[in-house]
C-alpha cells in the first residue's frame, strides 16, 4: 500500500471527523507494517490548509483577542485559538511524514505519533469547547502555521522552524497562560483548562526533542552546523525569539537545547 498517498488523501480531508478517522484507520495499518515507506513520489503543494472549509482565515492581527478569562467569551476564544494551533499542528506533523522522503522508519514513526498527540490534544480541547456550546471554526484563525509549513521545503529548515521554533514557543507561552488562570477565581472550566494545558504543555517536551533530534540528523546529512539553526529563524522570523525574558528553561534543555543556545536566545547568560 502507498504511504505517501495514504497521508496525502489524510492532509487533504476537511472534514474534521472523517480525517481523524481515516488517520487513526491508517496510523492502525502503518504499526502493522503494511506500508511500505520506501516508495518515491512526487508531493503535492497544497495551497490552502485543510480547515479552509471550517474556519474564517483572517490576518493574524485581526484574530480575536483573549478577553476576560473568567467570561464563558473569553474562555471560547482561549481554547479556539490553542485548538487551532493542534488542529494545525496535526497536518504539521502529517506533513512532515508526507512531505520528506528516504529517511530511516525511525523519522516516520516519530511523526505519526506527534499526529497522534496532536490528535489527542485538539479533541480534548474541543471537548471543552462543547461544553462552552461552540465549536471549532466558531472563531476566526489565522494561517501563519500552514504558511510555516508552505515556506519549509527541506528537512533542516522545516525541523528548525515547527518543532524548534514554533512548538518550543509554545513551552514559553502555555505554562505563562496556566500561571494566569491560576490566579483566577476558581471554577470547574478554568480547572479543566488547566489540566488540558498542562498535560499538553509536558507532551509537546517529547515533539520539540523529535525536532532536535531530526534537525541535528539534517544538520550531519548536508555537513551543516547546528548554529545553522538561529540562520534559518533569523531568515523566516527576523524578529527573533518571542518571550527572551520568560524561556522555559528547564523544558527546553529537556528537549535538547543547549545552554549556548539558551543564552544567545535570552540575550544574556541564563545557564
């Protein structure tokens, strides 16, 4: 059986359900060994995200903003925007399996199971989106996410920009959002959205050191320094790393940072 088409006909479905579905059918097939990933193929430039047909695409600026936590607005919109970013990172992840060919099983069985994270971590968002009476694609989105994916043709860069820089952002910013709710007065949704995020908060350590661990195979492939790294951000985010004075140290030594990096992040000696 093709793995490349199977994946391809997976990234192309809209429909939330059915895609999650057909991956959870194939993904069963691909443990079994039924797939064959030595096949060659020719990828398909997609040119417009999955979500297309669900959500409202609008500029990042125009998102909604989060508003007060403690509303059953504000926590919409929270949990929509962090929805979202699973829901993207879903074909992310599928992409990365899809999009790069010839390299060991290791690599694929790495990214099939970041999709079955993801997976996992949309649907317990969504969940609690249910029991806010919305849904995903209630709230416009943004598409800065597909258009990462869009720019990142090659192993090394697409390793350095989604795991190591998009996703190790998320190490920062989620644990911050978590400090603020628990702050609010308590009630039963502010606690389960504390537990949601946190448990996708310590999985996503495991998907940024697949990320390290396949950007330095890259980086040994095409003989290229890991220094590599801040040359690629540097070239798709010139404004450099988000929350320098807030980097989840900790989680992202776990997942391979080293202090050098840290320190040329934070812009000053931080371990």
């Amino acid at each position: 059986m093709n793995f490349y088409h199977a994946l391809e006909l997976i990234l192309e479905e809209s429909d939330i359900k059915k895609k999650i579905e057909k991956f959870y059918s194939f993904y069963e097939l691909y443990k079994q060994g039924v797939y064959d990933i030595s096949t060659t193929h020719i990828t398909k430039e997609f040119t417009a995200p999955s979500y297309a047909k669900v959500c409202t695409i609008v500029p990042p600026q125009d998102v909604p903003k989060r508003k007060n936590l403690t509303t059953k607005e504000g926590q919409v919109i929270l949990l929509h925007a962090i929805a979202h970013i699973e829901y993207s990172a879903i074909d992310l992840a599928l992409d990365g399996a899809y999009r790069f060919c010839g390299f060991p099983k290791e690599y694929y069985d790495d990214w099939l199971e970041v999709a079955e994270d993801e997976i996992r971590h949309f649907l317990m968002l969504e969940q609690l989106l249910k029991e806010l009476d919305a849904e995903y694609g209630d709230v416009a989105v943004h598409n800065a996410l597909f258009e990462a994916s869009q720019r990142t043709q090659t192993l090394v860069e697409r390793m350095a920009v989604v795991p190591r820089y998009l996703e190790a952002n998320g190490l920062d910013a989620t644990p911050m959002i978590i400090t603020k709710l628990k702050k609010l007065p308590k009630n039963e949704m502010i606690e389960k959205i504390i537990e949601v995020l946190s448990i996708i908060v310590e999985e996503e350590v495991d998907h940024v050191k697949k990320g390290d661990r396949w950007f330095s195979y890259a980086c040994e492939r095409e003989n290229l320094s890991k220094d590599t790294y801040f040359e690629i951000i540097d070239k798709y985010y010139p404004q450099g790393f988000l929350r320098p004075k807030n980097l989840n140290l900790e989680a992202r030594k776990e997942a391979g940072f080293s202090c050098s990096e840290l320190n040329y992040m934070a812009k000053k000696e931080v371990c």
